[in-house]
C-alpha cells in the first residue's frame, strides 16, 4: 500500500523519468521538502493521535501473551482509548489513502513530506483522499468492539517505505 501511494504521489508531481519515479521513495517538492523537515525536526515532540489513551501493544517484537514461545512483530503501536474517540492528525498534511477492508474497519493514511502516518480502526471518516488536514484535525472515530467494549486505534509510522518507531516520534507515547 505504501508503494503504491509513492508511485501515485510521484506520478501526480509529475515526475516521468523512470529513475525519479520510483516506488520506495517519494520525489519531494520543496514544499513538501519543507513540510519533511518540520516533521523530522519534532522527532519525539509529536501529538498523540488521540486525545487521551494508553499505549496498549508497542513497536517491534512481542511475546504472546498465551503462548510465550511464539513471537510476533508489531509495524505500528496500538492505542487504547475511550468510546467515541476520535483519531486526530499528528501533524500537518495531505490525506493520501483511504483504507478499507472487506468485513473490517477503515483507516486513513497522511503524507507529511516524504513521511506517512497510518490511522487504522475506524468506523467512521471525517476526510477524504486529497484533503488538506491540519495539526489536531479529526479524521474520524475510533471503532469500539461491542463484544469486548475495547475501542483501539493501530498506528503506523513510515519514512518512505521504512517502518518508523511511533515511540520514538510522538511525545511520551
């Protein structure tokens, strides 16, 4: 997914060399160079992208809970949060993708220079693909699981197609 919303950025910029127009790398405007630079720059100083919650399963290699031998990887963080809360925009950007998975919930992903944040486990999207979000704006409401009352935001972080620990970026997550 990730690939294929450089190709379509990168195509959209209006790049046509087929060295420039690449999969693994965004060719960054200098707008968007500065937008990168401002997202690098807040490294570790980043809102959260809920209001409030708790970090409930954080990046990389994890135990199973049951089964102690197994190991799984995590590519993003998971937040846990209240119901009815709304995911919000870490920084400044262009919403790039909207996700949707058959019999699953919706996410949206933000391109903030050659930078994209992924908010996934939504139900309900307050943006469409080509808006221009701001800093704290809502994108939609995070999905609460009736059967267990659990409502959860998964979120990603990658430069271009590197995965990013969101712990490192967001402020205190």
């Amino acid at each position: 997914m990730i690939r294929s919303a450089i190709a379509a950025s990168n195509k959209k910029s209006g790049v046509t060399t087929k060295a420039k127009a690449s999969t693994s790398e965004f060719v960054l405007t200098p707008e968007a160079t500065i937008v990168a630079n401002n997202f690098s720059a807040n490294k570790g100083k980043l809102i959260w992208p809920v209001e409030k919650g708790i970090k409930s399963q954080g990046f990389g290699i994890y135990k199973d809970p049951i089964y102690p031998g197994i190991k799984h990887e995590s590519n993003g963080v998971i937040i846990a949060t209240d119901s009815g809360a709304k995911a919000r925009a870490i920084f400044e950007g262009e919403v790039i993708a909207i996700l949707s998975v058959p019999g699953g919930n919706k996410g949206v992903q933000i391109k903030h220079g050659n930078f994209i944040s992924t908010y996934y486990n939504l139900n309900q999207l307050f943006v469409k693909k080509g808006d221009k979000v701001a800093t704290k704006q809502e994108l939609g409401t995070v999905f609460t699981n009736t059967a267990n009352g659990q409502t959860r935001l998964k979120f990603y972080l990658y430069q271009n197609t590197s995965k990013l620990n969101p712990e490192e970026w967001v402020y205190q997550l």
